[in-house]
C-alpha cells in the first residue's frame, strides 16, 4: 500500500464504515466464502493478560458472545480469564493448538507487539475473523504482512484503536471537518505519567515476559503503546499518514535495565505544511492524555474522556497590533486589549453516559456487528497500517537521530 492509495482510502470513508457485498475469495489456495451473519460469536483469546481480559470483559457484555478459548504461555493467567468468562474455559498453551478447535469464529490477538504479525496471520489464515490489538506491527515488514494476510484471506480486521469509537472523537472529527475552527494546521499529543512504567514481577525469570514494553525485542515503546493513538487521532484529522517524522528520546529517569525510553518527543510533518507534535513522559502527570487540535478560528482540546472547543478572539484586520510599553511602541508581546489569548469556560462536547460512552465496548461492540452484518470494521487493517508504519519510522527517527522522510521507506 503506498502513501497515494492509503490518502484514497482514508478520504472516501474518514467518517463512515464501507459496507462490502457478499462476495467470494480465494484464500489459501481454494474457494472461500465468508460466513452467514450468526447473533452467536465464538471467540478465541490469544493473549489474556490485563489487556486482553479487559477486552474479554467488554466482550462478554455484548449479547451472544461466548470466549470459547484461550490461549497463553504464563499459567497464572488461565484462572484470571476463567473468573471473567466464569466456567471452565478451554486453556491451550500454543496458539496453533487454539486455531486447530473448531468452535471458533473469531480471534482477539492481544499480544507483546513483536508477535501480532505471528499470531494475526495465523489466525487470519486459520479462517477467522481477527480483533488485534495497537500498534498494528513491530516492524514495516509485520505491518505489510497483516495487511497482504487481510486482503488475501477475505476476513474481517480491526486494529484496537478504540477512540475511533468514541462519540466525542467522532464529533470533533465532524465538526473539525467542516471548519469550526479554521484550517487545522498543527495537533500537538500529549500521554504523560509519573510512573514507571514498570509491573511487579513474582520470579525473575519472568521479567520479560511480564515487561515486555521495556525491551526492544518485543515492544515499540511509548511511541507504540502510547503514542500509537495520538498518532492515529493526527492521521484522521489530517486524511493522511506523514511525510516526515524526527525525534528524541532517552532513559533519564528510570535506570534500571531497561531499554526502551521513558520520554520521547516527536514531530511529524504532513502534507500542506501541516504539524502533529507528540510527547510522552513518565516522571510528571500534568498534561495526562490529551490532544490539542489548532485551527485558524479555534482550538479543541481532546481528552480520553471528553472534548472541548474553543474560539480565536475577533481581531482587528491589521496582522500586527502596534503596542505601548513603557512609552516604546512595540509588536512584539500581546496588549490587554484584543491579543490576550480566549481563557473563558469553551464549549464541550456532550458525552454519553454509560456504556454508550466507553470506547473500549463501542470498539468491542462494532466488531461483533461487522462480523453479524458483514461489514468493514471501520477501525481496519489500513487505518491500523496508516498508524503502524507511522510508529516504526519514528522509532527509527528517534534511533537514528535523524529526520525520515516517509517516501524512502513505505512503497508496498
């Protein structure tokens, strides 16, 4: 998929799902038609540590929907997703064992991001639909090889960005679209913590596999696990993935063997002169999880939980307001009157209440739906590219310590 294809692609649906027809594919080599709608959703969980069993539990509140497996290599999780699912679950500890059970129709993938491409091939050319957790793939090549294994085995594919679902996302997205606020023309993310990021771990020999996110091996990092969203968010107000990506990054506050950087900054650059500025901390907690969206006629602050707009001042039409301090004509600081920035209350965007709000059960939610009515997830493997490959080339970015024009390395 090149940049041209994927702008095609987010242009035409950035806020609606494309409904596909029934159709026939090859796959593997032989004639395969996907499945009559069913209201019974068998799923096989591959991966049901703290990720997976909160997906589990949103699953499991969407009528019709019975975990029939799962799947992992640390026993202690076992009895954890039993108490959720609340019988004797089916456990196997290789997931080609899972894939080989028959009552299964669709697969949740939430694994250590260097094994998505593993399992998400495998279980798309298993015959199953797949819900596979963010960021799409540890490397260009894992991202390219979920998408080649989508579009040949005709299943359905949605990435785990839940805020695509969002109801307040989604109004933004709208709003924004049709020019509330001018020409968006910089995004600036925020994902800041004062914790680090590190999990208690019962017996050493278990350090990797409980925090993997600190080592290069298996993870992406802040920009993956935290960044990824940001980045999407960027993605789909823009229409676009980068042109460009710099950045930095560093282990400064936590020494204590681990590899991958507790803060990274990072600019991508987009098409039209346009800027999504990311940073990620975890010894300070004061700007949260937030995105910040500037346009000519306003700004908009985006939360996890809620959005708010707000709007430019009426200026005078001259584009420098002459000031007088201490008796010396000047244009360079803001006056009292007219060019100190808007501090008032905003405009918020009204969120639903419930479970109509939370976007981890409305992402949960619509995949069922698509698998039921045959649509494409609109949370699909493209988007789930656009944000992928987006991730990788800043963690190179950062690596190299270097700007990475996105044309040298996303061709196919």
């Amino acid at each position: 998929m090149n940049r041209r294809s994927f702008v095609k692609v987010v242009s035409a649906g950035t806020l609606g799902t494309a409904i596909l027809g029934r159709r026939t594919e090859k796959a593997r080599g032989r004639e395969k038609s996907l499945p009559a709608p069913s209201d019974q959703i068998r799923l096989g969980i591959i991966g049901p540590g703290s990720r997976g069993q909160e997906l589990m539990r949103h699953f499991l509140r969407v009528p019709g929907v019975h975990i029939t497996g799962l799947c992992d290599i640390y026993e202690p999780r076992f009895a954890a997703a039993r108490k959720i699912t609340g019988e004797e679950t089916p456990i196997y500890r290789d997931h080609r064992r899972l894939l080989e059970a028959r009552d299964l129709d669709a697969i949740v993938v939430a694994t250590p991001l260097s094994l998505h491409a593993d399992h998400v091939v495998a279980s798309l050319q298993s015959g199953r639909h797949v819900y596979g957790e963010k960021s799409l793939g540890l490397t260009l090549g894992d991202c390219n090889k979920i998408v080649a294994a989508v579009r040949q085995g005709g299943k359905r594919f949605q990435v785990g960005h839940q805020y695509r679902y969002a109801p307040w996302f989604r109004e933004v997205i709208q709003r924004v679209g049709k020019g509330e606020i001018g020409r968006v023309t910089h995004i600036y993310g925020y994902w800041h913590r004062n914790a680090s990021w590190r999990r208690p771990v019962p017996d050493p020999k278990f350090e990797r596999l409980i925090n993997w996110r600190l080592y290069k091996e298996y993870s992406g990092g802040l920009t993956a696990e935290l960044g990824s969203h940001h980045i999407d968010f960027a993605n789909w107000v823009f229409g676009t993935i980068p042109e460009s990506v710099t950045g930095s990054g560093g282990i400064d506050s936590y020494q204590d063997g681990r590899e991958t950087d507790d803060n990274v900054q990072i600019i991508f650059r987009y098409p039209g002169g346009r800027t999504f500025t990311f940073s990620s901390l975890t010894d300070n907690a004061k700007a949260g999880a937030a995105a910040w969206v500037y346009g000519k006629d306003g700004s908009v602050e985006v939360t996890m939980e809620d959005a708010i707009f707000y709007y430019e001042p009426k200026r005078a039409s001259s584009p420098v307001s002459e000031v007088t301090e201490r008796g010396v004509p000047t244009g360079a600081t803001y006056s009292t009157k007219g060019e100190m920035p808007y501090r008032g209350p905003g405009s918020p965007v009204k969120v639903p209440e419930g479970t109509g709000g939370n976007p981890n059960f409305l992402a949960c939610k619509s995949f069922i739906e698509s698998l039921r009515n045959d649509t494409r997830p609109f949370a699909d493997e493209r988007v789930g590219w656009g944000s992928g490959v987006s991730v990788c080339l800043a963690n190179q970015a950062i690596e190299a310590g270097r700007s990475i024009a996105f044309a040298d390395h996303v061709k196919t």
